[in-house]
C-alpha cells in the first residue's frame, strides 16, 4: 500500500501531553498549505502506478478536534482525488487519520464516512486511568472503549496507538494495556515506546529525577512482547517505535528514552532470535543424546535471504548475543537457497565437523 502523508502538527489540540512537542514528532514546523498538500499529492501519483493500493494520511495531529471548518476543508481539498469523488482521475483508495479518544461522536463520524475515511487511528497510549492522567492526556481509558466500539459499528477500520513507558506505568501496566487493546479488537496498532522531547513538560520530569525513561535494550524486549501478544490475537503491528525525521536523534530533538532510528527492526529481530533459540537448543540436545561431549566451534544458521541482517542484528548485536549463549567461536547467518534440494526441504539440521547448521 502506498501511504500519502499530510502532517497537520498540533493544530486545535486543547490539551498538553507531557511526552508531545508536536512540531519534533511530526516533523513538520507550520501547518500545511493547500499548495503543499496539492504538491504531495501530484508527486505521489508520478509512483501510484506500481502499489495495489493508496491511502492518504492526516498524521500529527487531532484532526476530529479542530474546528468543523478546518477539518472540512482539509477532507474538500482532498476529495476530488479520493476514487469515491466520482471524479475519473482520483486514484486515491480511501483516508486515515489520527485523533484523540474522546473527538469522536455520531456527527464525527457521519463527516468522514463521506468524505471516504476507511480507518481512523485513536491515540489511545494507556489503558490505566493513572497514567492518561499522569501523562496530561486529558482523556479516560471509558472515552477509548466507548469510541472504539462507535468506530467499529460504524463500520471504519479501527488503528490503536499506545505508548509503553509512560510517566507511571510499568511493565506489567503495559502488558495489561496490550491486553485490553486487543480485547476492543482493532484491526491494527501501532507502538511507541515513550520518548523523552526536549522543551516539553516530560524532559522538565526527567531533569528533576521525577521520570526515568526505558533503556533501548529493555523497551526493544518489551515491545518484542508486545508485538507478539498483538500479532497472536491476528491484529497487525504497524509501526513500532517513532519515525525518524531530521529532528528525531540523540543530538537534536531527542533528549533522553529508547529512540532508535532502526528499533522496529530491533524489535522483529528480537522475535526472530527468541523463535531461534528453541531450534538451536533441539538440535544441540539431539546432537548430546548422540555424543555427550558434543560442542560447536561454528553455528551456521540458514535463514530466509531478505532477513539476513534483522537475524544478525545492530551491529551484529545477536550473532555477539548467540556467540556467547553457545560458546562458540562464530555464529554466522547464511542465506537459505530453497532449491538445493529436489524436495525443497531445508528442514534438515546437520553438522559437519565442529560446524552446526541450523535451518530456520
Ligand atoms: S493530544 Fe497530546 S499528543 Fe496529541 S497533539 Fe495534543 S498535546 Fe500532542
């Protein structure tokens, strides 16, 4: 799917989140001009040839809470390109926006059905009371539940955003969040583990010791659990971890919390190497039942060709990490070459003098 994204930074939001400099996340500075958004849309048809599918995407912002005018005009302007115009050289399938848990009512949604919304996106960040408040959200686990359920029966895709690692959550609070998140049934979500901003009211907690961000290696095994308790209950992962901009690092923007500009592919790499581990360990014991004293020098392990280097890691981070599990001198991730049996069968576990195969 091609994703067309219009950034609408912080526009109409009443509210003050302790974690949100909206202009650093989005990337953008100012609103967008009609000329702008216009410009964003012809470029992307030049390449909408070679996608299946387009979407275009309010991102940044509360969209459903700026004023009805405002919001009007950003779904007129890009009306006559979404295919439901009518109009015979839209190429746009459907919109998606983002907004806030407690801007959705009948009349809300009445509006963006027929302007061709398919999927609206709650941030909904925390399913505990405690934190939305300690966080300065400004809205209620109950506006979630309540909107999640309006936006289901009304028959739009449904997108939840959450956010591990906020001011008075814990680990076993965000895996209670997950839990809950599944149970209002979204078709997908996205996961943003908390990350410190400078200028904003989080940044001013952590310089006061009243907030102490995740490391990247616990959030990265967080959001890998994450992950996996949402892709088990068939809702897709999105997204995981914040897009980097020319703001987001270390040096600019980032003042402190797990921002990585790679850490979704931190995360899969995680999952990849704890779906591993059970397979290295059969083969390790198979290989014992035979010769007690058995040990690898080499552990070669076969894996899909386009995966090589999330199964290695970030600076090898997970062949370092199975060196020195196993004790052995290297690990090394090969690719799998599907024909080289007649069968196709690449099942096969060997080992061949000290080196150890394994096929993933
Ligand atoms: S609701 Fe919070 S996160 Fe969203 S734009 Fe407003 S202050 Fe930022």
């Amino acid at each position: 799917m091609l994703i067309i994204p219009v950034f609408i930074p912080h526009l109409g939001c009443p509210h003050d989140c302790v974690f949100c400099n909206q202009r650093s996340i989005s990337g953008a500075q100012d609103l967008p001009t009609d000329e702008e958004i216009i410009t964003q849309i012809e470029n992307y048809k030049k390449i909408s040839e070679n996608y299946d599918e387009i979407q275009l995407a309010f991102f940044g912002g509360s969209f459903t809470a700026i004023p009805v005018e405002q919001q009007e005009h950003f779904l007129r302007l890009v009306f006559p390109y979404v295919k439901k115009s009518g109009n015979k050289s839209a190429f746009i399938d459907s919109l998606r926006l983002s907004t806030r848990p407690d801007a959705i009512d009948e009349e809300v949604l009445e509006r963006l059905k027929r302007f061709g919304v398919s999927t609206i996106e709650l941030g909904a960040q925390s399913m505990d009371d405690k934190v939305l408040a300690l966080s300065g959200r400004g809205h209620k686990v109950s506006d979630t539940v309540k909107s999640s359920r309006m936006i289901k029966e009304k028959g739009f895709i449904l997108g939840l955003q959450t956010m591990p690692g906020l001011p008075g959550s814990t680990e076993e609070q965000d895996i209670e969040t997950a839990e809950k998140i599944i149970a209002l049934g979204p078709a997908i979500v996205r996961i943003y583990p908390t990350i410190v901003i400078k200028n904003t009211a989080l940044h001013k907690m952590m310089l006061l010791g009243k907030y102490t961000p995740m490391r990247l290696e616990d959030a990265v095994c967080l959001c890998a659990k994450l992950t996996r308790m949402y892709e088990d209950a068939g809702i897709k992962v999105i997204r995981t971890g914040l897009h980097s901009s020319e703001n987001m690092c270390e040096d600019k923007d980032v003042a402190g919390g797990p921002y990585h500009p790679a850490f979704g592919d931190m995360v899969r790499s995680n999952i990849l190497i704890d779906e591993l581990i059970p397979k290295i360990d059969k083969v390790i014991r198979e290989k014992r039942d035979i010769s007690e004293n058995f040990k690898a020098d080499t552990l070669t392990i076969v894996v899909p060709s386009n995966m090589i280097s999330t199964f290695t890691g970030n600076k090898k981070c997970n062949s370092k990490a199975l060196e020195s599990k196993y004790g052995v001198k290297k690990v090394r991730f090969v690719p799998s070459a599907p024909d080289k049996n007649s069968s196709g069968n690449i099942s096969e576990n060997t080992v061949s003098g000290n080196d150890l195969t394994v096929y993933f």
